[in-house]
C-alpha cells in the first residue's frame, strides 16, 4: 500500500517534466500568393499596373491592375488583401500582411485564407461565404477585399 502514493507522484512529476518540455513552433507571417509586407501600409491606394503573362489570353481583356485593401484588424491579428484584376475580371487575390497573436491563430488563418481566397474568385467579389470557425478572419478578409475592389472602381 506503500507503493501507490510513490506512484502517483512519480507519475504526476513525470507529466509536469513532460508539459514543461513541450514546444510549439513560433507563430510567423503568413502570406497567400504574395510576400509578407510586400504592399503599402496605412491605407494608402496601391493601384499598379502589372505586365502581361506570356502565354494566357487576358482574362477580361486589358491590362492586369492590382491593388491593396485596407489594413483590416480582427479579434486575433491584422490581415490585408491584394487583388489583381484583369478588365473586370479578378484574376487573383492573396494576403500580403497577416500578423497574427498566437499559433492557434496561425493555423486557423493558415486553413481558411486559401479558402477564402477560392470564395472570392469564385464569386468575383467581396460577396463571400465566412468560413466556419474562423468567423473574424472571414469577415476582415472581405472588408479589406472589399476595399481593394473600391480603389479598382469595381463592384
């Protein structure tokens, strides 16, 4: 009878050792197409015109025109969209700047924004389905997008 009380501190110490020894991996940058921090902050209109791509018939017509949404905070980080279009047609759209708070947060943005990205140049526009448990990532990624698609002149 002796033995248990032994054990069960045993055990309880070799947990603790085992928690404490844990380590997770740091929380960085997350960037969807583009590098991270490559647009302008503040807000401030980023409209640029982009080359052709060699080999593609332009989707829309004219030349590619990109710009940067406005910097959007949400519950657990900030993000921006960037969006590049082709007449009226949105060609693509990544996430220049994602800073989040902690690594929970990373892996939730790390799973929705592909979808959201998916979203968006499925309905060719800021009209976009949220995605399901990430609620507050969903709704500043459409603002900002949103936003990009106002300094573009579209919908």
């Amino acid at each position: 009878m002796k033995r248990a009380p032994l054990l069960v501190l045993a055990g309880t110490v070799a947990g603790f050792i085992g928690v404490l020894s844990f380590h997770t991996r740091p929380a960085g940058p997350v960037a969807s197409g583009a590098p991270a921090g490559g647009g302008t902050s503040g807000g401030t209109p980023a409209a640029t015109p982009k080359a052709a791509s060699a080999g593609r018939p332009p989707a829309g017509g004219g030349a590619a025109r990109t710009a940067l949404g406005a910097e959007e905070q949400f519950n657990f980080g900030v993000l921006d969209v960037q969006v590049t279009v082709r007449g009226t047609r949105i060609t693509d759209v990544s996430v220049p700047t994602l800073q989040v708070a902690e690594p929970t947060s990373q892996q939730i943005c790390e799973q929705a924004i592909p979808m959201l990205r998916s979203e968006a140049l499925a309905a060719q526009g800021a009209s976009i389905d949220g995605v399901s448990g990430a609620t507050f990532t969903s709704e500043a990624y459409a603002r900002s997008l949103q936003a990009a698609l106002d300094r573009l002149h579209l919908r």
